[in-house]
C-alpha cells in the first residue's frame, strides 16, 4: 500500500513537473475546438474549411454571402455574412469561437475592395477582436513577397498590396496573440498533398525565380490548420511553396529552425 502510494505520489510530482514545462501556448492551442475562417468561400479559404471539418474542427465560415456559401458548399460550416471592413460585423462573427484562419484578399487594386481595405483593415478587424475576445491562436494567410524583406512602400505592384499585408501582419505580431504566418504565391488550386513542402525565410524566397515561387492551395491549408495545434508553428512567419520530393518530407523542421520574423 505504502508502495503504491509512493509510486503515485512520484507520478503526480512529474506529470506536475512537465506540465510546468509546457508553455501556455502550447496548453492553449490544444483546447481549440471551434475556429472561424475568414474569405472561406475564395479558393483558399475553401481548401482551410474543408481541411478543418475533416478533422473534427467546429467551423464558422465568414463570407459575404451566407446562403449562397449555404448552397455551394452545404454543412461543411456554420456559415455567417460578415463584411471584415465592419468591426461590429467582425465582432459578433468571432464571439464564442477559440481560434481565427485569415484567408482574405483584395479583389480590386484600389478602392473599398482594394488592400487598404480588406488586406490591411479587415485583417486589423479581425486581429483587433481575437485580442478582445481572448482567442488562443490566430493563423493569417498573406504573401511570401510580403513583410520586411523589402521596402513595401516602394513595391506599386497591385495596388501596393505588399505594403497593406505587411501592415497587417505587423499588427498581429505585435498583437501578443499565438500567432502564425503564412507566406504563399503562385497558388495552384489543387487538394495537395503530392510535392514536398518547403517553409523559407521571404529574404530568401523572394530570390528564387518566380517560376520555382509556387504551392499546392491544399497544401497552404494543411499548414495553416497545423498551427492550430503544433506550438512549434507559433510565432513564425514564412514563405511557402513546392518542390518536386515526397510529400512526407518534415516542413515542420524548416518552420522550427527559423527565427522568429521581426516587425
């Protein structure tokens, strides 16, 4: 008796002990449950809703029209009309919900649909109530050619879209929120799933020819719902793409060896 008792005594003093090892985020992303996506109904929001339902995730998906999302994608999502440039609208999208997948994007160069707008606003939006409502984890989806790897203000390209993500993305670094970054281009929509994916730092990625800049859809969102529950993702910000390999090389590895991504 005295024996056992010891023997659980020991285990409770060393399940104690790792637990106090873990980091909070870590503790906080594995209790998500519930995760809204923002732009689920464009190409790459739709890859994220179905990749999270097939897991288990409860999904809300925002888009600009409800029942039409209703109607072409049926259950796979709580579906909800959010505009993301409405703060009261963003508010009540993300209330009772543990996690936020941003996969928004301009649609015009300039104007209300442009990147001020949607790419820097909405996602400032979205941001700003994931810090108000306490959410643990908050994956965004912008642009391997974004970020201080170049002078954004001096890159007009489409509207200096480079500029309004890179505001953005500084807004949730800063935001104290677990975080992760995801930099893609070049999509190709496709499930994923077949190449090898690679993560780089942008300074690095921005220096390979724009034809080797490219990523499966399918594979942007197997990476953005593992961040959801793999610490070693957090706080990291990173260019993605395929190569020609087995897709059972370890991505996470070339995640886990990059320094955090300064503002």
């Amino acid at each position: 008796m005295t024996n056992r008792r010891t023997l659980t005594r020991r285990r409770f003093i060393a399940t104690t002990g790792l637990s106090a090892m873990v980091s909070p985020t870590a503790l906080a992303q594995n209790e998500i449950r519930s995760v809204v996506v923002a732009g689920a109904t464009g190409r790459t929001g739709k890859r994220i809703v179905e990749a999270l339902n097939a897991q288990g995730f409860q999904v809300r998906g925002l888009t600009r029209d409800a029942a039409r999302a209703q109607n072409r994608h049926g259950n796979i999502a709580e579906w909800m009309s959010c505009d993301v440039r409405n703060p009261n609208a963003v508010a009540a999208a993300l209330t009772g919900m543990d996690a936020v997948i941003c996969a928004i994007g301009y649609t015009e160069f300039a104007g209300p649909n442009g990147g001020q707008f949607v790419d820097y606003l909405g996602v400032r939006h979205l941001v700003d109530q994931a810090v108000a409502q306490h959410a643990k984890h908050f994956a965004l989806v912008s642009s391997g050619s974004a970020g201080p790897a170049r002078e954004q203000n001096r890159n007009p390209l489409f509207g200096y879209v480079g500029y309004w993500k890179t505001k953005a993305e500084n807004r949730l670094k800063s935001s104290g929120l677990s975080f992760t970054i995801v930099g893609p281009a070049g999509l190709v929509d496709v499930p994923g799933g077949t190449r090898t994916i690679r993560a780089l730092n942008r300074p690095e990625y921005i220096k390979l020819p724009m034809a080797e800049r490219v990523v499966d859809i399918g594979d942007v969102a197997t990476v953005a719902v593992a961040s959801l529950t793999d610490p070693v993702l957090s706080g990291k910000s990173f260019a993605l793409l395929n190569e020609d390999g087995p897709p059972s090389y370890d991505w996470r590895a070339d995640v886990k060896a990059l320094p955090p991504e300064e503002s």
